[in-house]
C-alpha cells in the first residue's frame, strides 16, 4: 500500500500521460503515450556534459561524457516494446555526472517488430565492440538485460559489476509479489503478460537469457547490487536472483524500497524514497567500478 504523498502524486502524474489502455494499444500508440510520459519527467543535462550519438559494434548508443578507463553501459527498461535513447536520457546524464564516469546507453530493437533475441544480441554486439572495463546498469527490461549478459558471458569477460534496477528475471510467478501486486499502479501483471507475448510470442520462453532464474548455472557471474520496488509485481525476483547468486558463489547485496512503484527513477527528483534509491544505485556503480 502506497500512502507517501510524494509518491501518489508522482503516480497521478504518470498515469495522466500514460493511461493503463496504453498497453493495449498499438505498439506505435504505445510508445507515443510512453514517450509524453517521460517527457513530463525529463530533467535537463547537467551543464557542460558532452554528449554524442554513435554506433558502437553496428548498434545505436549515446554516449555521455569524456572517455574514463572504466566506462558505464546502461540498457534501458520499456518492457522491450517502448523506450530509448531519449526515455531515459536524464537518467543517464545524471549518472555519468554524479560517478564521473563515461556512462553508454544502449538503443537495442523493440518487440514486436524485432523478436527475442534481437535484444540481447544488440546488447552483446556493444559489449564486445567496448575495449574497457564496464558496470552494466539497467532498470526494468534493461535489468533483465543486464543479467541476460552476464549469463551469456559466462566463462568469457564479464562486467565489474551488474546493477539490476526493479529486474524481471523470469520468476516464479506463483510467489507473494506476483499475488498481492497483481494490480500494481504503473506495472501489472497483465502488463508482464502483454510484453511477453510481444518479445516471444504465444509459446512458453525457453531461453535461460531471457530468464535468468532458470539458468542451471550462475556460478562466475560478475557481482551485483538490486534494487527492487515493494510495490510491484516483480519484487520478489530481487531476492531469489541475489539468493542464487549468492549460493553460487557470486556476491550480491539486495535492497528493497518500501512504499516505491515500478518506473519510481522517474520520481527522484520530487520524492524523497526516489531520491535515496537513486544515491544508493550510484553508491553501487562507483563501488563497483572500482573493483580491481
């Protein structure tokens, strides 16, 4: 139950511009809605941030700040159907500002158009074009991404670090969060549903990357921070991925954030909850990509 006044607010404006319907709607409608939405919420760069808009390994990035020998590689949520370089470009900026570390921002293919794997295929074609050190960093989709390419990474170069922000990673859908946030503001599950069919069509996913829980193997995945919304249906997958990780051999700190939404990034600048998740994230991301 949500009864911080910031964060209702935040979830009345959000709804205003990106109605519940959306989901039902058009993939192009869709991502108009979503992206009237994020553009309530966008904040402006910090003043003097270079920013430029290159390919890296044939695929779209932005790119934000000088060259730092340990770079950032950001892959944004969206349910693999909305979203891009410009939904999340504040958050971005923000985090290249605050860590002082060049932050990448992956513009992978959307479903329905591009089925899975185009996703995970764009966002390894990046990673091995990168010639540095890098945290990989996503919220949502992106999170689930995140993990997807520590896993197919295994026994090769991994990440410094992996920092999974609000992560679907394939849980068990018979778990309390799955229950009791079936009819979560801003993300339900029949929301989870729609995106499913969208990135793999009606069959079941068979494809441990795109669940990452089901893998019969974490072991060697690079260490990791996740952060989850208690108000959410994918909360509990958090949990039993740090837990997993953590059997394995692989370190992992979970955080939960009482009282937060899915999508809360959007509010950090105009809730206190918000904020103090966010600064927590960028603690991880400069820990981590201060590893040796």
């Amino acid at each position: 139950m949500i009864t911080d006044p910031q964060i209702l607010d935040f979830i009345a404006r959000t709804e205003a511009a990106y109605p519940a319907e959306a989901n039902g709607a058009s993939a192009a409608d869709n991502r108009r809605y979503y992206d009237a939405m994020c553009a309530v919420f966008r904040a402006p760069r910090p003043a003097g941030l270079p920013v430029e808009d290159r390919q890296l390994g044939g695929v779209p990035c932005r790119v934000y700040g000088a060259e730092t020998p340990v770079a950032v590689l950001y892959i944004h949520g969206g349910g693999f159907v909305v979203g891009g370089l410009d939904s999340h470009d504040d958050v971005c900026a923000e985090i290249a500002d605050a860590t002082g570390l060049q932050v990448i921002a992956v513009d992978y293919r959307l479903a329905p158009e591009h089925r899975w794997p185009a996703q995970i295929r764009d966002v390894e074609s990046v990673w091995n074009a990168l010639d540095r050190p890098a945290v990989v960093v996503g919220d949502s989709a992106g999170a689930m991404l995140s993990a997807a390419l520590c896993l197919s990474q295994q026994g090769k170069r991994q990440p410094l670090g992996q920092v999974l922000i609000y992560p679907g990673l394939g849980g068990d859908r018979n778990s309390a969060s799955y229950i009791v946030n079936a009819e979560a503001p801003l993300l339900r599950t029949i929301d989870l549903d729609s995106y499913r069919v969208a990135l793999h069509g009606e069959g079941p996913v068979v494809d441990p990357l795109a669940a990452p829980l089901t893998a019969p193997s974490l072991a060697g995945l690079a260490p990791a921070f996740i952060v989850s919304a208690d108000v959410d249906p994918l909360r509990d997958d958090g949990p039993a991925y740090a837990a997993r990780l953590r059997q394995e051999g692989v370190a992992a700190e979970w955080r939960n954030e009482p009282e937060l939404p899915h999508g809360y990034l959007r509010a950090r600048r105009e809730s206190d909850r918000a904020r103090g998740s966010f600064q927590a994230i960028l603690a991880a991301i400069t820990r981590l990509a201060a590893r040796p």
